[in-house]
C-alpha cells in the first residue's frame, strides 16, 4: 500500500496538498501516483504568477510508460516552482511529499482546502483503483 | 558500430564511386571547400558486410511476426513494391506537363475513386504525406467549414479517451480546445456525458472506430445525430480501418471527414519515420475545403486540380501531391485485392484478432473487454501476474522477443493498467497465431519458477534489456569520434542490474 500522510489534504486526480499557514499550500503528485505512473523522465512545471482555478491544467509528468497532465486541485497564484525537478525529475518518485514537490500557491479562495479528501477518503480512492 | 569506426585511411570501393558525372565548373572559388569531406573510407566487401549484418539485425514484418496493436503491421507484397518501380513511374518528373503524365495521374484519379467507395465519402484528396498531416488537414477543413460560415464560436472538439493518442494534439494544433469524453464501462463512448458536453461552442468530434480499445463503437449512429443536432462535424481517424474495410464505411456512420493511413491499411512498407499517406476523404460539406491538388478526369483527358477550381481549399501540404511512390503501391495494392479481396482483408483481420483473443483466454490469460467480440485488435491485462508474480506487461513483452515474435502495443490504451494491444492482421496463418499463444503461456510457466529471470529479458537479442528511464533522462542521438566523444554515458543499452 502506498504512503498516504494524514496531515495532508488530496484530489481525487491525485495530488496532494499541505497547508503551509499565511494562506500559502505547498503541493504535489501522491505516492499513489507515482507509483502508477513509475519512473519519471520529465516534469513540466506551472509557471511563477499563473493564476490557476480548480480542475485547471498546470503541468505534465511525464514517465516512460505515459504522460499525464497535472490539475491544479486549489485556486489561487503560483508563488514559486521546484525547479530542481528540471534536472532530477526522480525527486517525484523517490520523496513525493518532500523533494519531490511542485508548487507553492497562494490560495484564492482559502476554503476550498474544506472541498478536499482527507487521507481516509483519499485511502479509498486509491484502494479501488489498485484492485 | 557505425560505418565510420570501419574507415581506414586510403581505402575506396570500386562499386560505389560515380562514374560519368561532371564536376560543376563554375562555382566561385571562395564557395568551393578546401578540406575533404569526413567521409567512410572502406573496401566495397567492407560496406557490403556492414550493411548486411545491420539488416540481419532487423526485427520486422519480413522475419518475425509483429502483433504490434494500432499499427497494422501486415506483409507488404513484393507485387507493389517492384509495380511501383517501374521506369515509367519513378522517371516521371513531377513537374512534367499534364499531356506527358497520362497515366501517372490516371492511376491517381483511379485511387482516389477507389478510397471514395470504399469510405462512402464524396470526394477524396491524396495529398497529406502522413497520418498526422491527414489529421490536421481535417481538423483545419472543419475549422475552415465553421469559419466560411462566420461561426467563429466553435472552439471546442470532443475527443473521447478511448480515441487515437495524437487525436487531442491534432485538434491542439489547428487552435481547438479539446474536451475529454468518458468510455463506459463496455468501451463504450459515454452518450449521457457527449449530451452534456455539445453545445453551440462544439466544432466537431474525433472518433476513432473500432476504438483504441479494438472495440466497434455500437452507438455511433446516435453519437453522429448528436453532434450533428449541435451543430459540430465528425472526424473518423482511419487508424483502424483495417477492421471494417469492404465491410462497412465511415460515410455511412455519418462521418464527415476521414483520414486513412494507406500505409497501414493499404499495405506499403511503414515503421522508421515513413514515408507515409494520409489521404483525406469528406462529405458533400467539407467538399470546398480540400487541399490541393487533386486530379480530375474530363473527357478522357486528366488533369491536376489547383487552387484556381477550388478557391475555398484550405491550401497545399507539399511541394507536390504527397509520396507519390507510397501512393503508387497502395493503387497496386488495391487493384490486386479488388472490391471483394478489401472485404476479405477486414473478415480475416477481425477472424485472426477473434481467434488469438479466444486462444489466450483458453490458457487463462485475461481480456480487458471479455463481453465484447474484438475487432482487428484486442487488449490483454497482465494485472494478476503483476500483482501475484511480479512479472509485468513491459516483461513480457520483452520475454516475448527472445521466443521469436515482436512485441504487441505495450501500456496502450491508458485505460487499461498492464496492457498489451494485440493486432494479428489478416496476413497470419493459424500456425503463428498458434505459436504466439505457446509463447505466452511458456512465459507465464516461467513467471511462476524463475521470475527473475523473465525480468531479465531479452536474452537472444543483439542488445540486452535497455534501461530506458536512464535514456530518455540523458538523450543522447549523436555519434561522434572516438577522439572527440564525451565521457562514456551510463551503460544505456546492457542489461538493467536487478
């Protein structure tokens, strides 16, 4: 099974998001999905001051298997992207709720983080797609 | 090796020198180059060895079976490819005069005429040079469609996931926004989601029939009524149109526009970039908007048709009419089936599909759609052997080659995790299907002993198991000097380390 922090917040496309205070999250894509996707070779990032809306599209991952496009689970504006990720995009696979984050967003609307799943629902979605 | 790594100062080939060309005279000297070029120097028995050990190295439709799914790799008759060499054919300068190309641009006419009726459209152009240019040059007569109107609202196209991969990026590119379409649970486009998604911003739908899931979309009489109702136009991609040739057409389902790819379908030699041909054939709407040029007959007489009969075309794609050569050997190939042998084509690539499908599930393999009768395609899912011996869909694939067959379509579709997409094509006797099915539930018994092993694979291969995540992290295309190479690369290209 795959490693699913409580103290974070998820889509149900995947990514993860932790509340960093200040109105300010940090986010990324899950264990679960990484895993799914296996080895990644490319990571397109969002851009600095893109402002995003739930559902929108802000990235791509990009393995040797498949490349999958990254929906921004929160609204708000990118403050800053992990550009280290350019160089070793293994980050996402090796440490996905650590080195391997995003984006920081400044949020928009600081309630939408209430629409998330928590782990427990994040849990059962994950489960019923491994069976 | 390349061939460079064999020269040797001094050393020339008799066979492969010019003889009887004159060297340009009156070129200014300051134009003219003072070093040689870097250029092989070997022995004619050095170049021929060296190009006999690569194509012995080949692992393609002329040795192996290629169940490779989507790509239609059938054989390709020799009858097509020596036709299409005659002297008559490729002497012919494409800028001849019309009077002097006769019989070039009947044979041209003729095929258009042919992939007409065997599509049900109304007219056809030959000039897109590939698939995806087929695909663009439909997504852009649509655009082209809405626009002559003054409908400048419609800027969206429906893709449903099961659709051919490049379909999004095709609509991408000639300015679209694409909406995703969900496939049901059968394979099935979702009809209550396509409902909730046409609107008065719809341009139009591409729909891939059978689907990526080698599956006849049952309902795309009502998909065409929807659309249609909206406002939006239908785009077939000719993907796999191997499935259904002679059998039933694309204009009949209420398809607009179709794109085939003559490489796959009709035969000529693909796989390596091309050249390929992706003819376009439309409905009486799209009819303005074909690019030129085309041919037409009158009186006997056949002549090319410009931008000066079809001022609404959306334009040229090549210098010419596409690859000429790959056009010529789908006509030959044509004319060699006739209406009844395209029928056969279709009936014996879906029976070959139906029965490997039948086979493995017999020897417990799984099917992704086990309610659904497969087309010229079918999906296997390796999820239980992942999961219970930790041997997944890439290793089998890669086990596979070592038994002698090249790989089925692997992780494709996305819908289905650990797939393999098994295309048999129509050109296969029962004895190879046979032998297919041996070899898969032979590697199945090895999973079950020895699954590192399996792991392992390829083991009868010029070149071991690659490590293709190191690869595309640290692409590397050139070849260089010995002298001049940077530090050695990872070990890309020896077996992965377990």
């Amino acid at each position: 099974m795959s490693d699913i922090p409580k103290d974070l917040r998820y889509s149900p496309s995947h990514e993860w998001v932790r509340d960093e205070g200040n109105g300010v999250v940090t986010l990324g894509i899950t264990d679960h999905a990484q895993e799914s996707l296996g080895d990644l070779v490319f990571v397109e990032l969002p851009e600095v001051g893109q402002s995003l809306a739930v559902g929108d599209e802000m990235g791509v991952v990009e393995s040797v298997k498949a490349a999958s496009d990254l929906f921004s689970p929160i609204s708000g504006e990118v403050l800053e992207v992990n550009e280290t990720l350019g160089d070793t995009p293994e980050a996402v696979n090796s440490d996905p709720y650590g080195d391997g984050w995003i984006a920081k967003v400044k949020l928009s609307i600081p309630t939408e983080l209430d629409d998330l799943l928590d782990a427990d629902a994040y849990t059962a979605v994950a489960e019923e797609e491994e069976d | 090796m390349v061939i460079f790594e064999h020269s040797r100062a001094g050393r020339r080939s008799g066979a492969h020198r010019f003889d009887g060309l004159d060297a340009v005279g009156d070129l200014p000297p300051e134009l003219l180059r003072e070093a040689e070029p870097e250029l092989p120097r070997v022995s004619e028995l050095e170049a021929v060895r060296h190009y006999t050990r690569l194509s012995q190295k080949n692992f393609a439709i002329d040795t192996h079976f290629y169940p490779l799914g989507s790509c239609t790799m059938k054989y390709n008759p020799r009858a097509c490819n020596t036709l299409a060499g005659l002297p008559g054919i490729v002497d012919r300068h494409p800028l001849a005069p019309d009077s002097h190309s006769q019989g070039f641009l009947r044979s041209m006419f003729d095929l258009q005429e042919m992939l007409k009726s065997v599509t049900g459209m109304k007219e056809v152009s030959l000039t897109p040079m590939a698939g995806a240019q087929g695909e663009f040059t439909g997504m852009a007569m649509i655009r082209a469609y809405h626009v002559a109107r003054g409908d400048h609202e419609r800027t969206e196209v429906l893709v449903p996931d099961a659709a051919h991969g490049t379909n999004p990026a095709t609509a991408v590119m000639c300015g679209f926004k694409v909406k995703e379409i969900p496939t049901d649970e059968v394979g099935d486009v979702d009809i209550d989601k396509l409902k909730a998604a046409v609107g008065p911003h719809t341009a139009g739908i591409m729909l891939t029939n059978p689907s990526t899931l080698g599956v006849f979309e049952r309902h795309i009489e009502a998909i065409a009524g929807i659309v249609h109702e909206a406002g939006g136009l239908l785009y077939y991609d000719g993907a796999n149109l191997n499935a259904i040739l002679g059998r039933t057409r694309p204009g009949d389902m209420g398809f607009d526009v179709v794109h085939m790819n003559l490489h796959k379908t009709f035969s000529t030699p693909h796989g390596g970039g091309g050249p390929g041909a992706g003819p376009v054939g439309v409905g009486e709407r799209l009819r303005p908007f074909l690019p030129v040029p085309m041919v037409t007959e009158e009186d006997g007489e056949y002549r090319w048709l410009t931008e000066r009969d079809r001022p609404q075309s959306i334009g040229r794609l090549s210098a010419f009419m596409g690859n000429a050569g790959i056009l010529m050997r789908a006509y030959i190939y044509a004319l060699l089936l006739g209406r009844e042998g395209m029928e056969r084509v279709a009936m014996f690539a879906t029976l070959n599909a139906a029965y490997l499908a039948t086979r493995l599930r017999e020897e417990g393999f799984e099917l992704a759609y086990p309610d659904r009768r497969p087309t010229h395609e079918f999906i296997i899912t390796l999820r239980r052997e992942a999961k219970q011996l930790g041997v997944t869909a890439m290793d089998f694939a890669k086990r596979l080659l070592d038994y002698g067959h090249h790989a089925p379509t692997t992780y494709f579709p996305l819908l289905v995790p650990e797939c393999l997409l098994i295309e048999p094509t129509e050109t296969e006797s029962r004895e190879v299907l046979d032998e297919f099915v041996a070899a898969m539930a032979a590697i199945r018994k090895e999973s079950e002993t020895r699954a590192d092993y399996v792991r392992g694979a390829p083991y009868t291969t010029p070149v071991r198991r690659l490590d293709d995540v190191r690869a595309a992290r640290h692409l590397d295309l050139r070849w260089r000097p010995a002298e001049e190479a940077p530090a050695p690369a990872p070990e890309v290209g020896e077996a992965r380390q377990a």
